[in-house]
C-alpha cells in the first residue's frame, strides 16, 4: 500500500526526497515536533498538541502563520491520517522547522511543516504486560532553561540514555537535571504514587512538558485523587507505591522495579480504564 508525508501542505510519496538541502531542522536542529496518537482512524488531544507547538514555536522566535490556526492544523493531520489509510490505531509527527537560510544567526523567522502518519498496533491505551525495569542515568544531566519543557530536535540526551539502558538490559533510564533531581524517562513523563497520592516533577525543574503528563493530572483532578508537583530523589522511588511512565503515543507504561525496589501497577491500571474512557 502507497504511503505519503504532507510536505508543506503538499501530500508526496513517502519514498520521495522531500527534506531541502539547506532545511535547519536537519542542519542546527532547529525546529520542534508533536508526537500525536490516532484512534478510530482520528488524532486525538489536537487542541493541547497545538498549544503546545505554537508556544514552543514562539519560545523559538519562529512566526507562526495565521493560516496555522489549530483548526487548519487538524485538517491537515487527519487529510494525512486519511490518505494513509489509518481506520485504527496510528502516531502522527507534526514536525515544524525554521526556513533555510544563514547558519547560528537565521535569515529568517519563518517555517516550513512535515507530517507523517503510521499506523500503530494498538487502537486503545493498554497497560505494558510486562513492568519496566529501571535505573537512573548518570552519564549527561539535563539543563533547566526556557526550551526544557518543548520537544525541540534536539533529543541526543534521549538517545543516550535508551542506548544505556539497553546496554544494562534494562527497559529505561530516568534523566536527572543538575540538581539531582529525577525528572523524566527516555521518551516519557515520570509519576510516582505514595499512599494513593501522585508526585510528579514540576515543570521548573526541567521535564518535558508532556501532553500525557497534563492529561494525567487533569484525570486524577476530576477523580479526587491528590496531585502534587515536586523534587523527586532516588529516596521517593525507594519508598513509593507506584512508579509510571507516560507519553503520548503508549499512554501509561507501569514500572516493575527500581534496582531493588518492587512495585504495583493498580493506579497505572486506572488510568488506563480513565483515556480510554475518554478517547477510545
């Protein structure tokens, strides 16, 4: 089956060269991205994808065209998820770069969009059977500045730390800021749950501000179940309940262990009953 990417609002053949040469997304990475799930054959939480991206592409001094309004945004998604021929489960990348031109210093603030469209094994949020094993990655820690909460291309701390964990064989590694805190995973949010109320890192401490992580809190909100933003240690992940991941695209992963530490998956169950309450 043919498979195509929107290139500027243009739909091409995925087998097509369509990065320019000069693109500075590919050049200084200089561009952001927005990891979006489909269900039924339709992307969903558009409206948090897209707040998300115009603000990060302001934090960029990247000008965003009028005619990118979230509604525009969505159409141009879905006409992909369509074409594509997704009627199930699918991931979506909405990638925004900044226009060829000058190198450190820009020659312009204006963009140019790529999207891609996949389809995806599963059609609802189902929990990982087996828990994750992890550990702390220790090798790079993540600064705390203005971009720390946006998906920028620039993700080599990521990678490193999936590279790691797979060299430990273990599932992830949590990244740290330079004040030691545990902020995030490899390609998640993290949550900790202690006597049936939730701790996750705050925003200022330097994690990714995740469109999942605010769906969760948003959900435990509604369902009365205590939320706190805060410094997590090495020490809460010993003494907590509950650890979990979340991201966009998998929606709630359980962790099984922390180096010696065991734990349940009874809230990470739950809030996989909640979006799929809400989304499927």
């Amino acid at each position: 089956m043919n498979q195509y990417v929107n290139n500027n609002g243009v739909l091409i053949p995925a087998t097509s060269y369509s990065i320019m040469a000069g693109n500075r997304g590919y050049l200084y990475g200089d561009g952001l991205f927005e990891s979006i799930r489909v269900m039924n054959g339709r992307a969903i939480n558009m409206d948090n994808h897209y707040k998300r991206l115009v603000s990060g592409m302001e934090a960029l001094k990247m000008n965003v065209p009028p005619a990118l309004t979230v509604e525009h945004f969505s159409k141009e998604i879905q006409t992909l998820v369509n074409e594509n021929k997704i009627i199930a489960g699918g991931r979506v990348r909405f990638s925004i770069d900044r226009k060829a031109g000058g190198t450190y210093l820009p020659e312009t603030d204006q963009v140019d969009y790529y999207i891609e469209a996949k389809s995806f094994k599963d059609n609802s949020y189902k929990l990982n059977e087996k828990g994750y094993n992890i550990d702390l990655y220790d090798e790079i820690k993540k600064d705390i500045n203005p971009l720390s909460t946006y998906k920028t291309k620039n993700g080599l701390i990521y990678i490193m730390a999936k590279m790691k964990a797979k060299e430990k064989g273990l599932d992830d590694l949590l990244i740290q800021n330079y004040k030691m805190g545990i902020i995030e995973g490899g390609s998640s949010n993290l949550f900790v749950v202690s006597n049936g109320v939730l701790y996750t890192p705050g925003l200022d401490l330097g994690p990714l501000g995740g469109t999942m992580r605010m769906q969760v809190i948003n959900l435990a909100i509604a369902n009365e179940i205590k939320v706190y933003e805060c410094n997590i240690s090495p020490q809460n992940l010993l003494v907590a309940d509950e650890v979990f991941l979340t991201n966009a695209i998998q929606g709630v992963l359980w962790v099984d262990s922390y180096r010696t530490k065991k734990y349940w998956n009874k809230t990470a169950q739950h809030f996989i009953k909640l979006l799929n309450e809400k989304w499927a």
